[in-house]
C-alpha cells in the first residue's frame, strides 16, 4: 500500500523540485515512510537510521554524493485501516508536518524552508 503512495507522491513532486538547487551541496533529498513495528518507539528507532545528512559514493560514477534524508514513522494499524483515498493525504500531511519542523537540524545552507513551500504547491 504505502509503495504505490510513494511512487505516485514522488510522480507529483520530481517536477517541481528537480530542476532546483536548494543549496548547501546537497545533490539529493530522499524520503523514507517508515511503518514496520506497531510500538511507535520501534518506528522511531528505525527512523534514527534515515534522518541525517550525509554524502555516499555513487557506484555508477564514483562521485560523493551529497544528501539529506527524511524518516517519517507511519502507525502500521493506521496504514491498514486507511482508505486507497485517505492514505495519500495523510502520507502528505506527515511529510509537511516533518519537513516544517524536521527530527534533525538541516544543514545550514540547505533551503528547507523553500523546499517545504514547493512541496506544498506540487501537493495543493
């Protein structure tokens, strides 16, 4: 369920934010819905991992890539009581709630606060 939401939530952004450089070096912004353990302790356990800014080497190119990723918990009971039509809104809801106060500091000259306004216009 929440794979075919992602898919059709990164469909709707990739437009509007791919063409854009937010600043501070970062070359990707990767999203994580993480939905494996009713404990909600559990999911944030499993977000700690995700939440960060980092740099990888890519192993097509061999370049550093640098990039901020995003782990937002999911209740699993809540995934499962939704609908095919509520799960996406509250899929976008949870991510503009964490990207306008997110669980980790950004880097510095990372624009957050315009990618949050692009986002809302690509979900509006």
């Amino acid at each position: 369920m929440i794979n075919a939401v992602t898919t059709a939530l990164e469909d709707r952004l990739r437009p509007r934010i791919e063409p854009w450089d937010y600043g501070g070096g970062i070359q990707q912004f990767a999203v994580f819905f993480v939905s494996v353990d009713s404990d909600p302790l559990e999911n944030e356990r499993y977000c700690l991992a995700n939440n960060r800014a980092s740099r990888y080497k890519d192993l097509l190119t061999g370049h550093m890539v640098k990039f901020v990723g995003m782990a937002i918990p999911v209740d699993p009971a809540t995934v499962l009581r939704s609908t095919q039509t509520e799960l996406p809104k509250l899929m976008e809801d949870l991510l503009l709630a964490e990207l306008e106060s997110p669980a980790y500091a950004m880097p510095k000259k990372f624009d957050r606060q315009r990618l949050l306004t692009d986002f809302k216009a690509a979900l509006a």
